[in-house]
C-alpha cells in the first residue's frame, strides 16, 4: 500500500509539473479590470501550483474593460479626446489606433453608467453624445476602420445623442460619408431588439435607474424613432439583433453608420489565438462581475465555455455576484462559484483591494483537481 500511495504521490507531482491553466476573464465591472482581477488569480495559482505554466487573456465582450483588454493584446497608440458623459459633464477619455490603423472605441468611457453616481443616474436625461464625440475624433484622424466597443451604457436614447454629436461636427452629409468610407465593426454582447418585450428599454432600463413608467416612455421613443427612420431610409434595423445594445446604440450605429455587429468576445479570443493557446491546457479561469443565465445569453464566459469544450477542457467559472448556478453547471461548467462571502456587505465587496483579496482566496478553495491536469 506505501507503494502505491507512493507511485500516486509522484504521478500528481508529474500532473502538476504539466499544468497549463489558462486565465481568460471579463471584468468586474465597477471594480477592477480583467488584468487586475487575473493578476490577483495568477499570484495565488502559483503558491498553489509553483510548476504550473499560466497564460493570462484579459479579456472583455464589448463593455468596460474593452479599450484595455484589445490593447493588451494587440499594440495600440492611445489618444486623449475631451467630450461628455451620459449627463454631459466633460470627460477625457481615450481612443486606440492599433498598428494597422484601425481606430479602437470603448463607448463606456464616454456614457458609462460606472462614471455616474447611482443617485445621480437620470436615464431620461442621460446621452450618448460623447459617443459621437469619440467618433468624430476617430475620423478627424483618419479612420477607414472603427471598432466600438458597446455595452455598460448609462443612457437609452437609441443613440440619438451620438448622431446629433456628428451632425454638429460634420453636418447631415457625415451619415452618408461613413456608411460609404468607413467601415465601423461593433462589439457586443446583446441580441436584443430595439424596442418591445425583449427592447433595450425594457431589459437594461432598470439596472440604469428607470422605474416602470419610464421604461415604457422610453421603449414608446424608440418605436417611434424606428418608424421615422425607416419613412427615411426605406429599411428597418430595429430589430435586428444587438439593435437594443448600449441602450439603442446599436440600432444608430447599423442604421445610420452602416456598421456590422460581432460578438466581441469572439474579437479578441481570435486576436488572441485563444484556440491555439487552448491545446494543451489543463483547464481555463473565466470570472465577471455577476454570473447568472443571462451569461448563457452570449457574454464572455460561456464563449469561453463553448471554445474550450471543442478542446476538451474544462472551465471554471468565478463572479462576485451568483445566482442560478445549477443553470451555469448544467450548461457545462467544471465549476461556478461566487469570491465573495455571503455575509460581505457590495459596499465592501466593490472595494478593488477586497475583490482581489477575495479572488486570491478563492483560487485555494476552487475544486480544481486532477481531471483538470493533462499530462
């Protein structure tokens, strides 16, 4: 009997010494970005496992985060640009130009609902007009190819504000010159129509701060900003899917600017080669802020999630919020767990230092173990 524990003992350590775990996370949104919260992972991965080889993809679908995670992977110049925030209060923030020239947009950094304090937050009022100011930088500089990223939008104005921006900027004609000249890629990680039971108003106005009555009001403006612009061009985007991204964003952008819609976690996955980086892999780390079955509906994990078992390997899920879990672990998840104590006040949990205190915790207590090791 020694000897066989014996012989166990050595064929783990030889498991161990073949560890490639891949950590492949979204952000913690209003709290620490995919490379803090992965760092944080990392650290404590490697007490746990000294020998083990860890490949670190700070990665985002399109919402905070995105500007970031495209520049860690692919070299970027970045560019300050000054304009407004969902209540028009000046902002700077920044574009990217990667080394092809193509010209990187994170729409959060100009209406982000993170940069408005929640009794602050005024969904009726709130714009994307900073949105066009970023635009109508991008092509000041040149542009012939935008990436914008979309997603934790504070406004649901079907992106009224970012046309009116380019229109003071260039005049009507712009709408015509970009859907000819520029080719503009949106990133995201919404299928949901415009308007209706499954509208941008109806699913995110909530978390943005509008109560029953406005949700309707908003989900009626843009139904009636959808009729007006097909009497206007003959088509109708509305309800295509992704139109009810970043509160309509979408639907301005497909309409108006000719642009195309992605999944923006897939974006970066293949800038990354994440397929690639996959063989081999004992198993991934994902992790975002809230995990529950609207993460099945195309975020970033279950992207992860889908590449990963083409591969073979297993997936473990981490969140600071999680609900539904039997739905996560029964789509396929090794494992899902929550960092933070059930007991934890958000206040606290929102902190940057706690939340990464809290994930190097967690990564001791995962149940990672020798199905996850490939030797």
């Amino acid at each position: 009997m020694p000897e066989n524990r014996s012989f166990a003992i050595f064929q783990y350590t030889l498991y161990v010494m073949h560890m490639k775990i891949i950590l492949a996370m979204d952000s913690f949104k209003g709290c620490i970005t995919s490379g803090e919260a992965e760092k944080a992972a990392a650290d404590a991965l490697k007490v746990r496992y000294p020998e083990a080889e860890i490949l670190s993809i700070p990665l985002s679908d399109g919402g905070d985060g995105w500007l970031e995670a495209y520049s860690d992977i692919t070299p970027c110049t970045m560019l300050n640009v000054d304009c407004h925030d969902a209540l028009m209060r000046p902002v700077t923030a920044q574009l990217a130009v990667d080394v092809s020239g193509t010209v990187i947009i994170e729409s959060a950094r100009a209406c982000g609902l993170t940069l408005i304090e929640e009794n602050s937050r005024r969904v009726l009022r709130a714009t994307s007009y900073g949105v066009g100011e970023l635009l109508a930088a991008a092509l000041r500089s040149g542009a012939k190819e935008i990436v914008v990223g979309l997603g934790g939008s504070a406004s649901s104005d079907c992106g009224l504000g970012m046309l009116l921006a380019l229109k003071e900027s260039f005049g009507e004609e712009v709408f015509n010159r970009i859907r000819t000249e520029v080719r503009i890629t949106l990133a995201s990680d919404v299928e949901n129509p415009l308007y209706g039971p499954r509208g941008a108003a109806v699913v995110f106005g909530k978390q943005k701060g509008a109560g029953p009555e406005e949700i309707k009001m908003l989900d009626r403006r843009a139904e009636t900003f959808a009729r007006a612009s097909l009497k206007r061009f003959g088509f109708d985007y509305s309800q295509n899917k992704g139109a009810g991204a970043a509160g309509g964003l979408g639907y301005a952008f497909m309409q108006y600017l000719g642009a195309r819609m992605e999944w923006g976690s897939d974006i970066l996955l293949n800038k990354a080669s994440f397929d690639e980086k996959l063989r081999g892999a004992s198993f991934v780390l994902t992790g975002e802020g809230s995990a529950d079955s609207q993460t099945l509906m195309g975020k970033l994990p279950v992207r992860i999630l889908h590449m990963a078992r083409e591969r073979g390997v297993p997936v473990h899920l981490i969140a600071g919020r999680l609900q539904e879990a039997n739905k996560l672990l029964d789509a396929g998840f090794a494992s899902v767990s929550s960092i933070n104590p059930p007991d934890m006040p958000l206040a606290e949990a929102l902190k940057p230092e706690r939340a990464k205190k809290n994930i190097a915790v967690a990564m001791h207590s995962l149940p990672f173990n020798q199905q996850d090791v490939s030797a």
